[in-house]
C-alpha cells in the first residue's frame, strides 16, 4: 500500500481488526520511510457496479461518494458513526445483490432515501431535497405534507 504522505510503496500493517459490523477490515499502517501513520479500510466487492445518470452519462459507483452524501444529510445529527458505516454496508451489499451490474441513480437515491427515513426524519428530508431538487419552500411544504400522518376530519 503506498504511503499517502511520501508515496513510498513498501508500508508496514501494525494492526489489523474487524470493521463496520464485520464486512470490511481496519488496517493501520506505519510508512518506515517518512514515519507517517495512516488507516486503510479492506471490503469485499462483489461485482464492478456502473451508475446510470439520468442524463445517461454512465460512471463507476464510488462507495465514498455514497458515504459523503450520507453524511452530509446526517451531519449534526444524534446518529453515531458506526450506524452510518453500517447503513452504507447495507445500501452497498443490496445493491451488490441486485444482480445488475448497471443501476440507475434513481434506484440508488430511492435506497438511500427509504434508509435514511429508517434512521432520521430530518437527514431524509435534507437528502430528499437535493434528491428532488426543491426549488422553493412550497417544495418543501408539499414534500412534508406527505410525510404527515392524516389528521382526522373533525366534525362541525
């Protein structure tokens, strides 16, 4: 593994453990030529996964990205980290065993937004809202309106 600090190629493992609930294992590593200590993280990957655009522009999925977007809608939430490592496992392991190696970004953002309304009302409406691109408050209102349970008719 090269070092991120000097580029050096030959790195040392000095620790090695279980991570995100057993799918993914922690390595932390010594670089001997600068000294520089750094962490790698080592997945399973189960098929090369192609995100369709909706413009059809086609990309590799990048599990980072996955994860930033995650985070970002769950940033200053009560959620511990080890949860959102979890539920990126989850999205990405389902994805995986969809059995397509093409998914569209539509189907990843439904996945994503179903989690996420599991976890945190308020992380899924800030995703759904750069998800389906709200433009103005009525967007807002409309999309809450939905997640509101029917208030009973009251009768006069």
């Amino acid at each position: 593994m090269r070092c991120p600090f000097c580029g050096n190629v030959d790195t040392q493992v000095k620790d090695s453990r279980p991570a995100e609930d057993h799918v993914a294992i922690r390595r932390r590593r010594f670089c001997p030529a600068c000294g520089g200590r750094f962490t790698t993280y080592e997945r399973v990957q189960l098929r090369d996964l192609v995100v369709v655009k909706s413009n059809g522009r086609r990309e590799d999925f990048d599990r980072d990205k996955l994860e930033r977007s995650v985070r970002i809608a769950l940033q200053k939430r009560p959620i511990e980290p080890e949860r959102i490592d979890q539920m990126v496992s989850g999205i990405v392991r389902r994805l995986e065993s969809m059995g397509e190696t093409d998914i569209s970004s539509k189907q990843i953002g439904e996945i994503v937004m179903e989690r996420l309304a599991a976890i945190d009302t308020v992380a899924y409406v800030r995703f759904a809202s750069v998800y389906k691109n709200f433009q103005a408050t009525d967007d807002f209102e409309d999309f809450l309106a939905e997640l509101a349970p029917p208030q009973p008719k009251s009768e006069s």
